[in-house]
C-alpha cells in the first residue's frame, strides 16, 4: 500500500528571508567570538619560535592599522572632524582599552595556558559591574551577584589546578592577564558617552589606531630596527592572520552585532569564545583537557549567562 503524499505548504514570499534575517546578528556575534578566541591560539604558536610579546605585538598592530584607519575614514565620511577633546578622550581609551590591555594579554600568554587566560578575559563584564558599583555606587541585583560569584568559583576551580603544576608561573601570567581585564574594562565603563557621540565605529577606528601607533613606537624604542629582518617567516605569516582574521575581523562582526541585537544578547552569544579556545588549544598546542577546566568553563559560562540575563 502506497503512502499518500502530504501536502506541502510554501512559506509566503519575503517570510523565509526575514527567518534568516533574525539570524544575522547572531551569526556576526557568534563568528567574531570564534576568530576572537583563535588570538591566543596564533601567539602561543608564534612564541613557539622563541619571539617576545614586543615584537608579537607590533606585527599584529602593524597589519591591523592601514584597516582602522579605514575604519576612520569610513565612519567619518560627510561629518564634521571630529573635535580636539574627543581625539584626547579617543587616544585614552585606546590606550587602555586596546594597548595597554592587548600588551598584558600578551605577556601573560607567556606563562599560562591559552584555556585560563580566555577565561579570565571573560570576566570582563564582572570586572565592569563591580567597578561600576564601587566608583558610582551602581547598585548591583541578587541576580547579578550570583552570577559572578559562579564565575569566579570557575575561575579559581581551573587557576588553582594550573597554579599546582606550575605555581610562579601561573600566577605571574594570570597576574598579567587580570591586569589586561581591569584595563578593558576601563575602556568600556568609560567609552558609553563617547559612543553614544561619535559613534561606535569613529570611536573603534580611532582608538584602535592610537593603540597601533602606540605598539609601533613601542618597538622602536626597545628593539633595534634591523631585528625585524631576522624575525622568522613562520611568525610572520602567523601575525599575518592574527592582524586580519583575529582582530579586524572580529571587531566588525562584533560591532555589527550589536546594532542588531544589543550589547547583551550579543554577550551571550559570545560565550562560544571560551569553549573554542579551549577546543583549540587542545586539538592544536596539546593542552590538556581535565575535569577542573571542564568544571571551571561551565561555570563561568553560566555565570556570565546570569549576567547577561539580568542586564
């Protein structure tokens, strides 16, 4: 006996598309957490080739910067230039928030693995909402202060594994890395009523340039020029990708983002970031997986979940 057929019903024209609509701001910030995560991934594979932070990070800025400067122009098309006192604001922002913080981040990749240091860079939120309450007196809910005691619990569930195995070492990279956090966070508490003024993209453009400049002068002044002549083809190419793919990328895709659905989902969809550095660092440098770091991942996945919720 034969099965009748059922019939099929289309979708109306134009549904379909708006269905996949909903998904592109999703997508984007789920994407940029992915090429966000393979940063930490590209520098320990680079310091495989006995290369310091210094020169790691003005490769990554030098190829970053012709895109900013872009991004500047872009953002300032038709507009008027933008006025002294928020090129001063947008240089202090960039300092904090993309060199200061990208030179500890760096430092510390030295020192722990790829795995904690993603961690720790996730609790930025915290690291906001608790600077928040002790400079503005920002009151913060029950909800909120769950979800960063969970973190926090990861945190340290993993931190004191690795500080077991090697103790000085850990704690000086996770050290570094905690100081890169309370630097971007920093950046973000402070860049809000710059934002909402010159716009979030003039506002990257500008900031991030500064912190190149800042990267690029670094290196002048503590390497000799004609080093960059011996730096090893390999790490080129890697600083090639980590420029392009890990940072310009990601910060657009980010961006875009959130002009789509909003800081806080986009957090949350973000937390695809961590659980990929931890994949990666696994099936490429060899770190090990255990119960601790799966235990730790969890929960500061949940934790930052519960923040973004209570947003």
């Amino acid at each position: 006996m034969s099965a009748t057929p059922l019939p099929v019903s289309l979708p109306p024209t134009g549904q379909a598309p708006a269905a996949l609509r909903r998904w592109v701001g999703p997508a984007l910030a789920m994407a940029g957490a992915v090429a966000f995560s393979g940063k930490a991934i590209i520098v320990k594979l680079a310091y495989r080739h006995e290369v310091d932070a210094v020169t790691l990070i003005m490769l990554r800025m030098a190829v970053a910067l012709p895109f900013f400067l872009l991004m500047c122009w872009w953002a300032g098309r038709g507009r008027a230039p933008l006025p002294w006192r928020d090129r001063w604001i947008a240089a202090a922002l960039g300092f904090s928030g993309y060199y200061l913080s990208s030179f500890l981040d760096f430092l510390g990749l030295q020192h722990i693995t790829a795995s904690l240091e993603r961690l720790i860079l996730y609790l930025t939120p915290s690291v906001v909402l608790l600077l928040s309450w002790a400079l503005y007196g920002r009151r913060a809910s029950a909800r909120q202060w769950l979800a960063m005691a969970l973190a926090y619990f990861g945190l340290v569930l993993v931190f004191g594994h690795e500080l077991t195995l090697d103790g000085p070492r850990v704690a000086l990279g996770a050290a570094l890395v905690v100081g890169s956090t309370l630097s971007d966070a920093g950046y973000l508490l402070y860049s809000g009523e710059v934002v909402q003024r010159i716009g979030a993209l003039r506002l990257t453009g500008w900031a991030s340039a500064v912190a190149c400049v800042l990267c690029l002068a670094q290196f002048a002044l503590l390497r000799p020029l004609a080093g960059v002549a011996d730096i090893p083809a390999p790490v080129l190419w890697l600083s090639l990708l980590n420029g392009t793919l890990c940072t310009v990328l990601p910060v657009l895709m980010v961006m875009m983002a959130i002009e789509r659905i909003g800081s806080a989902k986009a957090a949350q969809y973000g937390m695809v970031g961590p659980v990929t550095t931890i994949a990666l660092g696994v099936l490429i440098l060899g770190e090990p997986f255990t119960a601790w770091v799966a235990a730790g991942t969890v929960c500061v996945l949940g934790g930052v979940a519960l923040l973004a919720r209570a947003r």
